[in-house]
C-alpha cells in the first residue's frame, strides 16, 4: 500500500475545507479564517501534489527504465511527513523554531528522493523506438526537485530572515517563481512526457522536441527566480520567453495528435489538463505589463492575488486529472484506469479562477468576488474528493485479494 497517496487523499479534504473557510472568510461569515491564506496554498503545494509526487515519481522513473518497481523507502516518507505536520503546525502560529524544522526535514526528504532518482538506471524506455529516447521524463523530475530545495530555502529564510544576507530584492516572489515555474512547471511537463502515450493511446506529435523543451523549461524557470532576487528584467524577460515558448511548444505536441478525435476530448480528464495551463500562461502573459508599470494596471492586486488563482486554477485542475488517475491504477489495478474530474469540476475550478481574476481588477466588488472564487472552487472538489474516497474504499476491501502495484503498460 503506498502510504503517500492515502496521505494525499487526507490534504485534498483538507484543501476542500479550507477553500471553504476562505469562502467564508471573503463573505464575512467566519472572519477569523482570514489570515491563514499561506496555510490553504500549502495544503494543496506542499500536502497533495507533494506526497503525489513523491510516491510516484520513483516507480515511474523505474517503469519507464524497465526496472523492478522500488521498494518503499521508509525514510523519506517519514522524513517528508514529519516535516509537513511541524511546518503545517509553525506557519500559522509563526514559530520560527518549527518553521526551520519543517523546512530541514522536508529539504532532506527532497535530497533523498533525488539521490534516489539519481541512483535509477537512466535507460531508455521500454517500448520507445531508437531515436526517440528523449521520451523520459527522469531529468525533469530531477531539475524539478533541484528548484523545490531552492524553494525551500527560500521559503523558509521568509520567517527567519535569510532574505537580507542572501541579497533577495522581492523573497516571496522568488520562492513562487522557485516552486511554480521550476518545481512544478518542470515536474508536471515530465509526467506528460512519460504518461502521455498511456492518457492518449498515441505518442506526442514531436517526440525530438522534448529535450529541447526540458532546457528552455530548466533556463527560463532560472531567470525568473533570478529577476526577482536581483530585480533585474535583463533576467526575468528572457526568462519569460522561454518559459512562455517552452509551455506553448508543449501544449502543441500534447493537442496536436488529438486533433479532431472527439471521443478523446469527451472526455473531462483531458480539458482539465489542458485548461489548466491557461491559468499559469495568465500571470506570465501579463508580468510584461507589469513590468513596464503601464497606469491604471493593477500590478500590485495582481501579484497579491494571481498567486491563488495559480495554484487552484493550474495545480490543483491538473491534480483533479492525474491524482485520481493514479488512484486508479494502484488501488483498482484490474480496472480501467482514466483521468479523474467531472465536466462540473472543470466548470467550477475554471469559473473559480475567472472569479478570482475579477476581483482583481473590479476593486469594488473585491471580498464578494473572492469570496465566490472560493466558493467555486470547493465546490470543484467536492467531486474529486468523492472520487478518490470511493477508489480507496473500493481498494481497501480488496486487499484480501493480494498485493496491488501500479503498472503503465
């Protein structure tokens, strides 16, 4: 049973709740919800999509290398966990004491998982033609990695005060461009390099493009974290471009091949992945006008707000397509395993979304608007949340029927 995952089911009702406090908290209802804003993005950053991933990524990199799936490495989950429960405990109350605990114990789960990754035969993978190798997805998980422990640090030298000897100009924008841009970012497009052709049923429409796309990921996530700590744009604009073409380079082999097939795109798994990304494109699209400080641009509700729309609009969405997906394949092995979400899902998490960005620019209105942003986006989970109840439920009464294991064919 891998433990991560019935510890990513528990985070997902967790940030089920909280987007429902801070519904409540916008609509004046539960005021006293209002100042754990931090605490209901990390409960989907650091609690859902972390445990995924580290449960995940070590059987995925071995599958796809034609090895053995590796056994579960008790120290890192309890590494990992330990330090998301004491830092889960110290953001709120601000105890620097447990926020640098949290933190260290987390950074050296990261460190163990890479040297884990690292130590996994790079082969290529089994069914891959000659030529085509560049379908691996191991060296984004590794350069993902590398920018969450940047992340981390930075992260927590916010509540300890490693901003001012570390030279950092902007710190919470370099430890959102760490963990967005690089951590994620990169994370996610190697999931759909590996798993594409199993969601699909087809390769990717360039597979040569891959390495090429890893780099301008891995250079432009570098320039935007280095923009930020230097405050320099000769960083952030280039970085800016690359990510941006890098992104759309990605988007385009993922459509491409299914171009036309509308038995595939009836299916809501697959817009949730896709739509996703419009919601980390907004923020990039519009960092150029923030830049050159147009007037009357709300730069500063931007980069206050865009944040929340990031995470719930581009992480969780993708998260309700690939975490269920992943449920399926390790509790219900002998069934046919699809991407998770529902069309109502990908109507409230994408209204969720536009709502937020409303309220950024529609100042009169703002608490209203946010307050419905949250509202939407609950609601967006309640599903997901039944989803994955329902496949641990189903898998759980199976276990007399033997050892269940996660398999890509």
């Amino acid at each position: 049973m891998n433990l991560y995952l019935l510890m990513t089911a528990i985070f997902i009702l967790m940030a089920a709740l909280m987007a429902a406090d801070a519904a409540l908290a916008s609509f004046t209802l539960a005021p006293w919800f209002s100042g754990l804003r931090w605490l209901r993005v990390h409960f989907i950053t650091l609690g859902a999509i972390t445990e995924t991933l580290f449960g995940l990524l070590p059987v995925i990199v071995a599958i796809r290398a034609g090895r053995p799936r590796p056994a579960f490495r008790w120290d890192i989950w309890l590494t990992l966990n330990i330090g998301l429960l004491t830092l889960l405990i110290g953001i709120p109350i601000v105890n620097q004491v447990l926020i640098f605990v949290g933190g260290t114990l987390v950074f050296i789960a990261t460190m163990l998982l890479i040297v884990q990754l690292r130590g996994l035969p790079a082969q290529k993978p089994a069914g891959v033609a000659e030529g085509n190798s560049t379908h691996y997805g191991r060296k984004f998980y590794i350069a993902g990695l590398s920018y969450f422990l940047l992340g981390i640090i930075v992260g927590t030298g916010l509540w300890l005060g490693w901003s001012e000897w570390l030279r950092i100009q902007t710190p919470v924008e370099v430890h959102i461009h760490a963990n967005n841009w690089g951590f994620l970012s990169l994370i996610f497009a190697g999931l759909l390099v590996d798993l594409y052709p199993t969601w699909a049923g087809r390769p990717l429409a360039w597979p040569r493009s891959i390495t090429p796309i890893f780099w301008m990921l891995t250079i432009g996530a570098l320039g935007l974290v280095l923009g930020p700590w230097v405050k320099s744009n000769y960083f952030s604009v280039p970085g800016i471009i690359l990510f941006l073409g890098a992104t759309f380079w990605l988007l385009l082999n993922v459509i491409k091949p299914l171009w036309g097939d509308r038995e595939t795109w009836s299916q809501p798994g697959l817009w949730h992945l896709v739509i996703a990304y419009f919601w980390i494109l907004a923020p990039v699209l519009v960092a150029p006008l923030i830049i050159l400080g147009v007037p009357g641009f709300p730069g500063a509700g931007i980069e206050q707000n865009a944040p929340q729309a990031l995470i719930y609009g581009w992480v969780l969405q993708f998260g309700y397509a690939f975490i269920p997906y992943f449920f399926y394949r390790l509790f219900l092995p002998h069934e046919p395993a699809r991407l998770g979400g529902s069309w109502f899902s990908l109507l409230m998490v994408n209204l969720g979304g536009f709502f937020l960005w409303a309220s950024i620019f529609i100042t009169d209105y703002q608490a209203m608007l946010h307050g419905t942003a949250y509202l939407f986006w609950t609601l967006s989970l309640i599903p997901i949340v039944l989803t994955v109840w329902r496949i641990v439920r189903a898998g759980l009464a199976r276990l007399d029927d033997g050892v269940v294991s996660l398999e890509m064919k």
